[in-house]
C-alpha cells in the first residue's frame, strides 16, 4: 500500500466503484443488488483502498451472534502484492474486535495460495474442508473450500 492510500469504509455512495472493480477482478462477481443489500446492512461491514481516485480493493465483513465472518476481500491485479489485502485485513480484525466476536471466520479456495499465505501470517488456524465446494473454472475440476478462523478473545 501507497503512503497516500488508506483504508477507509465504505457506503452506499461508493456502489459503482465496487461494482466496477468487482466487473473488472472477480471471476465471480457480486451483483449491485447484492453490494446495495451489504452496503445498508447494519451488521456489516465494507472497507475500501483508493488509489488515484479509483477504488482498487475491498473486504466484506459480517457480524454474526458470536463471531464475525469475512465475507470477500478482492484486490485489482493492479494492486496485487503491494500490502492491500494485508491492510484490509488488519481493518477487517480491529473491527471485529470492536465487536466483540469471538472469532473471525473465512472460508477460502484450497488452490488460493496467496491467500492462505496473508491469512496464515495473521493467525488463523484451519478448522475444516468443505469438498468439492467451489465451481471449477477454466475447464477444471470442482474446487475444496478451506474453513479457517482466528480467534479473537
């Protein structure tokens, strides 16, 4: 992350910036519906990187009865390997914190070794594997979830 970028949280006026990196990032992207539904929901939480203007990454964070569960994290290839996802995660923790939970829950693809690098370097533990979980993409074979969580108290 850039000295001038910070991590900031964001709302509904910031629906076509997501829309837009999701378009742009994600294999699977969220709907507009689906971020307008995040964005107004009391118990969640989206944090947001902006370089230049542009939004270039965002975490979904969700409060639950006793723990808290991240939800997406996305970076633009542009941005990628440049401190963001690790920036929003230490968000995403304090806020679950703030919160009280008790544990932050994620759920993430086997085969995202990038991601199970940020998130073993934080703490967390894997708790499970869901087989098969997610659609195969590029003609390959149906891909395990990991279950993972860090605890918090």
């Amino acid at each position: 992350m850039r000295p001038t970028e910070t991590v900031r949280r964001l709302a509904p006026v910031d629906l076509a910036a997501l829309s837009a990196l999701e378009q742009a990032a994600s294999a699977d992207p969220w709907s507009p519906g689906q971020w307008r539904d995040v964005l107004a929901d009391a118990d969640s939480r989206v944090f947001g990187i902006e370089r230049e203007a542009r939004l270039v990454a965002h975490a979904v964070l969700v409060r639950l009865p006793f723990d808290a569960e991240l939800q997406a994290i996305l970076v633009a290839r542009e941005a990628r390997r440049q401190g963001a996802a690790r920036h929003l995660l230490a968000a995403v923790i304090e806020q679950a914190r703030k919160w009280q939970s008790e544990r932050l829950l994620l759920e993430v693809r086997a085969g995202n070794q990038a991601a199970l690098a940020l998130y073993r370097h934080a703490g967390f533990g894997e708790d499970g594997r869901r087989h098969g979980y997610y659609p195969a993409r590029n003609g390959g074979q149906r891909e395990d979830a990991l279950l993972m969580s860090l605890p918090l108290t």
